[in-house]
C-alpha cells in the first residue's frame, strides 16, 4: 500500500502551515541531528544574511526555534569544523555534539585526525561518535576507504563507550555487514537521516535493540510515498526526529534552509502516517532521544 502525501492544507487536524506548527508547539521537542555551523554558512549563501555563529547563534535560536525548544544534537562531520563545533557545545547549554568522520570525506582520516576524535570523546558535551558509515551514492571516498575508515570509527565507538550515529546510502548490505561484524548488540545506534528500505531497518533492530532511526523532512516531500511507508511500519519507540539541518527542511519549506524550528512539521506528519496525536509523538520521540543520547532531561 502507497501512503498518500498529505499537505498542509488537506489535513483533517489542521488547515494551515501555522496550525500545524501550533499544534506541535504544544510540546517539548529536540532536534536529534542537525548541522548549525552550516545552516549558517546556508544562511549565508542562500538568504545574503550574514551571521556569526560565535555571537549571533543564541538570537538566531531565539527567533527560529521557538520556545518548545529543548536542545539539539549538532553534529560535527569534517575536520576542518572540528574546532568550531567544540565552541558551539561548550558555550550553548542546550546543545549537544557527536563528532566522526562523514564517509564523504573518509580519504581524509589519519591517525592524526583520530587521535584529535578521541580527544574530544572526554568533553562532556560531547554525546556521540558520528556521523560516519558508507555512501555508495556520491562515492567520494573509494568504497574500500570508506569501509576501512567506518570500521575503524565504530571499534573507537565501542572503545570510549559513545554512542554511534551512521550515515548510510546506497550501501545497506556492507552497512549491515560492518555493523554486525564489528558493533555488540548493545550499542546504542542512530541510523540518521533514513531513506532506506524496512528490510534494512528491521534486521537492524532485530540485531541491536537499543538501536534508532532518525526521520527529517524527507518524509514530507510529494514524491516520498516509499519513504512514508516505511515510517508508518516503524513503532514511535524506535523513531528520532530530526532535520539534517541545513538540508531536507520540509514542506512547504523545501528548498529553503532546514532548521530545528522545522522539527514540529516532521512531527506532525509522523503523527498523521501513524494516525496519533502531534503530542504522542514529541512525546515518545524526546524519550528516545533521551535514551539514545543520555541527555534533555
């Protein structure tokens, strides 16, 4: 069964864009992966504002996030944000950081760039490893690099007891192969971002219980049904909302920057693909987050 894009206008709960976020703003909610310092650099280039992220990120969150805004987990994926993103979370209480190395980029890990990982792995702000994994779409890194590098990240997951946040496309059969070949059962995990299939996903949870799936505007895009499928089999106790910000922002935002304020409208078309309330979602996704990632408590 194909499930039907629903827009913002044709929802029984609700008749606007606006609705919509009231209805999600009714209730607490994280954004579990998002990117700030280049929603910035977005901003930046899409919207000529020029932003400093050092001084300005506070009133940026103020202005765009709403004040159902708990906290957000941004994600550090390439070398050279590395020290940026360490200000960010020291300096924010309300974010969180995981930092890895994207696969994108996987030719460029060292020993060198390792070390400085593992160094960060002592900042309590810092709750993850990620985001790292395979992606056979781009391949920007040759497949056997990105399987090495991927490798070597998840056993220094499991060295320093973090949790790991993977990124996978184009790639589910090595992704699964890797996973379970170098990661115990019992490690938390954030497949983030998903757009796979629920074959992949559910010998994923069946081989890691304390295993997630992260969700972002992509389930509102017209052509998503596919996607929209998969989500509506997922129980919300396995489901993270998220917004790969600056990328993925949803309807009727497409194309423009994604942020955390979006997070309600990803919510809100989890609920209708699950036919519950915006409430039971934010809910029961801030629970997973709080699980996944020890913090927004």
């Amino acid at each position: 069964m194909k499930i039907q894009y629903v827009s913002p206008n044709q929802r029984k709960t609700s008749t606007s864009t606006q609705t919509a976020l009231d209805q999600a703003n009714r209730g607490p909610f994280v954004d579990t992966h998002c990117h700030l310092d280049m929603i910035f650099e977005f901003e930046k280039q899409k919207n000529k504002k020029n932003l400093d992220i050092k001084t300005e990120l506070s009133q940026y969150i103020d202005n765009n996030f709403s004040q159902n805004f708990v906290g957000c987990i941004h994600v550090c994926c390439s070398l050279e944000s590395i020290e940026n993103s360490v200000h960010i979370i020291n300096n924010h209480e309300q974010i969180y950081g995981a930092f890895g190395l994207h696969p994108h980029d996987a030719k460029y890990y060292t020993d060198e760039a390792e070390k400085r990982y593992e160094e960060i792995m002592s900042n309590p702000k810092c709750v993850a490893w990620g985001e790292c994994g395979l992606d056979y779409c781009k391949n920007k890194s040759p497949k056997e690099v990105q399987q090495d590098v991927f490798v070597r990240q998840m056993k220094k997951a499991v060295l320093h007891n973090k949790p790991l946040v993977v990124h996978t496309r184009d790639a589910e059969d090595d992704t699964y192969k890797l996973m379970t070949e170098t990661l115990p059962p019992s490690h938390r995990i954030h497949i983030h971002c998903f757009t796979g299939t629920s074959e992949f996903i559910q010998k994923i949870f069946a081989f890691f219980p304390n295993s997630f799936v992260g969700f972002t505007g992509a389930v509102s895009f017209r052509k998503a049904s596919e996607l929209r499928e998969v989500v509506s089999k997922i129980p919300l106790q396995r489901i993270l909302l998220e917004t790969d910000g600056p990328f993925m922002a949803p309807e009727p935002y497409r194309g423009k920057v994604a942020h955390c304020g979006h997070i309600p409208l990803v919510a809100t078309q989890i609920a209708d693909l699950h036919f519950v309330s915006v409430e039971e979602v934010l809910k029961s996704c801030l629970e997973n987050a709080q699980k996944m990632y020890g913090c927004f408590h």
